[in-house]
C-alpha cells in the first residue's frame, strides 16, 4: 500500500505495527475519499532479497467505530 511504511525491530512489533498502520491508513484514504487500490496477487509481487510476503488481515467497521 503506497504511503503505508511502519517500522519495527522484530516480527512481532512489526506485525502489530503493521495493522495499526494499515487500519489507520486506510481510515484516512476513506476520509479523504480517496480511492483504494485493488490488492496485488501474491504471484505479481516482485520481491527483493531477505523479503518476505505476509498476509495482513484489518476489519474497517469496528475501527471506524472508535
């Protein structure tokens, strides 16, 4: 996701952080009406070296309520 970038020193933070970085990204796309792009097959993404691909699940709904 373009504009989505958190940080972290180890996997478990990362991904932690990645879902609060994905809610709260999404959020303000959504605020901003700005559309949201289509995800990417996993047989599309080009990785580098050391990356890896992982799934990232969020559910809007109960965050927008907050």
């Amino acid at each position: 996701m373009p504009g989505c970038l958190p940080c972290a020193e180890n996997l478990e933070n990362a991904i932690k952080n990645v879902k609060e970085a994905l809610l709260l990204h999404l959020y303000d796309m959504e605020e901003d009406h700005e559309e949201i792009p289509e995800s990417t097959a996993f047989h599309q993404i080009k990785l580098h070296e050391n990356q890896t691909i992982m799934l990232i699940e969020v559910y809007m709904p109960s965050f927008r309520e907050k």
